[in-house]
C-alpha cells in the first residue's frame, strides 16, 4: 500500500484578520501615496533643522521664531543660487536681443527663398500638409505645455504644504509623543520613541552631512575652476555641488557639463578640468 503524506494547516481567524487588515493598509497608504510622501519630506526636514532648533532655543529664542530665521536663511540662500543661475542666462538673452534684428533678417531671406523655391518645384501643396502636421503638433504640446504648468502649480502647493507641517512638527517639543498616544497603546509608546529618536538622528545626521559635502565641493570646485581660467566658474560650481547629493553618479554628472562647455573654448583646457575633476 501508499502511504499519503497529507500536509495540514491551520490558520487562525486573528491571524487572517491581521493579514487582510495589513494588505488594506497597505492598499490605503498607496491609494494616499501623495499625502504620506508629504508628511515624509516633512519628517526629513524636520528632523534636519530641529539641532539648529534646539540650539537657538537654548539661546532664549522661541521654536518658531527659530524656525522662521532658519526658513528665511535658506530662502536668502535659495534667491542667492537663483540669482547666480539667472545672471549667465540673462547675459545670453542680452546677446540675443542684440542680434535679433539681424538673424530676423536673415530669416525672412531664407523664407522668401524657400516659398519661391517651392512654387517653382510644384511642391506647395505638400507644404501645406506639413505646415498643418506642424500646427497640429504645436497644439499638442501648448497642451502638454499646460499640463506641465499645472504640474508645477501642484508641485509649489506641496511645497508649501511641506514648510507648513515641518512649522508645526518642530515648534512643538512632545508632538511625537502625541502623534504615538492617539495610535498606538501605552505598553509600545516608550519603544517607539526611542525607535523615532535613532531614526531622527540617523536621517539628521546624513542630510546635513550630505548638504555639507555638497557645498565643500561647492568651493572647491569654484577655485579651482577659476584657478584654470575656466569660463561660468561659478555656475559649473553650483551645479557639481548640487550633484554631488546623487549617489555615485554624482560627480561624473556634475563633471560632464564642464568639460563640454571648456572644450569649446580650448580642447588643452577641458584635460585639465577632467584631471581636476
């Protein structure tokens, strides 16, 4: 005779319960994927200036008073990057402005020659056509156009939204104790405020390390840039310090930018910026 080896298990009513009820919550936060990435980046802000908080407080300055001089130094900081990203771009548009005139010029030249090539070679008709794929086209993208700019009216909002909850975290000392006393029992409360502790720290500790590797490159980068001569010096800086915050690719991102715009103005000179670098 065969034996059958009959395997049996037994789940018990609680632990499909617990099942189903992790899977909603998961369903959930994936349904408000928005809300819980806000209340992340809130976290992660808050647990970077919450130190210089702290340290202000000790100073006889009140939390928010602490959190709006921390908000208006990094918005000078921000107008001050914006302003040294403009400032080429301005310069360019300058240049452009200057020679408009003339590249009009040769413009309506080109179309005139164009139009009376075209009606000499039969080919109006298929001009026409391509004019109007090239309409249809357009309007497509003023469409995408209009989607981006809601996009980034969106993207503003949440950034405000943002600065709002990471106010209201950091001004108030025991807001974690609060936020864990409405959720979870009493007997878990003291493991998961160690726990948001370690993590806070954790997160702190890597955000302002990385914000401080970022602008030590910043520097660097600038002299030595201007040690070579190197034109943008200041802009190429500012945008190999921001890269440097991508891991590993980073500094092969911030580097590329410069050694093509130096390439142009001497091939010696772009060597050196890639031994520099």
């Amino acid at each position: 005779q065969k034996q059958k080896n009959e395997i049996t298990i037994n789940l018990p009513a609680s632990f499909i319960i617990k099942v189903v009820a992790i899977l909603f919550l998961v369903y959930f936060l994936y349904l408000v994927k928005i809300v819980v990435f806000i209340f992340f980046l809130a976290f992660v802000l808050a647990t970077a200036i919450e130190p210089t908080v702290d340290f202000l407080e000790k100073k006889q300055i009140p939390r928010s008073l602490g959190v709006v001089i921390i908000y208006l130094f990094l918005l000078a900081l921000f107008t001050f990057f914006i302003y040294l990203i403009l400032s080429p771009v301005v310069a360019q548009l300058g240049l452009l402005a200057n020679n408009f005139p003339l590249l009009w010029q040769k413009f309506v030249y080109l179309f005139t020659q164009l139009k009376f090539y075209l009606t000499q070679t039969g080919l109006t008709p298929q001009m026409q056509n391509f004019l109007l794929y090239l309409e249809n086209f357009l309007s497509a993208q003023i469409l995408n156009l209009l989607v981006l700019l809601k996009n980034i009216f969106q993207i503003i909002f949440y950034f405000f939204v943002v600065l709002i909850l990471t106010f209201l975290i950091v001004i108030d000392k025991n807001f974690w104790q609060r936020f864990f006393a409405s959720f979870f029992p009493r007997n878990y409360q003291p493991y998961l405020l160690n726990l948001i502790s370690s993590v806070k720290k954790k997160i702190g500790d890597w955000l302002r390390g990385q914000l401080s590797l970022c602008f030590i490159i910043f520097v660097l980068v600038y002299a030595g840039l201007s040690l070579l001569g190197v034109k943008y010096a200041l802009l190429l800086a500012l945008f190999s310090g921001l890269a440097e915050f991508i891991p590993l690719i980073g500094p092969l991102i911030g580097e590329l930018p410069a050694v093509f715009l130096t390439f142009f103005q001497s091939p010696t000179l772009a060597l050196w910026v890639v031994i520099f670098y």
